[in-house]
C-alpha cells in the first residue's frame, strides 16, 4: 500500500498492508476483491517511528556491526 507519513520522510514507496484486528482479518478473507482492498491500509503515523542504522546492516553475513540499543548475542 503507499506509505504513511513516517515512511515517506525516510524515502519509502510502499508500505505493508495492515489489518487491525480478528475482524477485519475475517471480513478481508470473505470479502470481494474491492472489499478487501479497502481494508488494507498503512501503519498510523502516530505509532511509528524510525531510526537510523549503520549502512552495514545491509552486508549479509557482518558480525562486526554495532547496533545502538540492541544486545549482540554471537
């Protein structure tokens, strides 16, 4: 789905789809193609946040990275 304003500020095109509860997860599945999209919506911009991390998140396979507030269990 496109993103909400929290991704938008980072540089995101696309968000995941979101189902808030047991419900809506039941009438998405029941529902007709129409119905179902319009249950799927972004994360509430005001219970995201994001942060930064180190570019070297991204090499697979890194043991030497240093995640601010993350315990490194090796």
């Amino acid at each position: 789905v496109d993103p909400n304003e929290v991704l938008q500020s980072v540089g995101h095109h696309r968000s995941p789809a979101l189902l808030r509860d047991g419900e809506e997860a039941r009438d998405w599945l029941h529902a007709d193609r129409q119905q179902a999209r319009e249950l799927l919506r972004p994360h509430p911009n005001e219970t995201m946040g994001v942060e930064a991390v180190p570019m070297g998140i991204k090499i697979p396979g890194n043991q030497a990275l240093e995640l601010p507030g993350v315990l490194n269990r090796r």
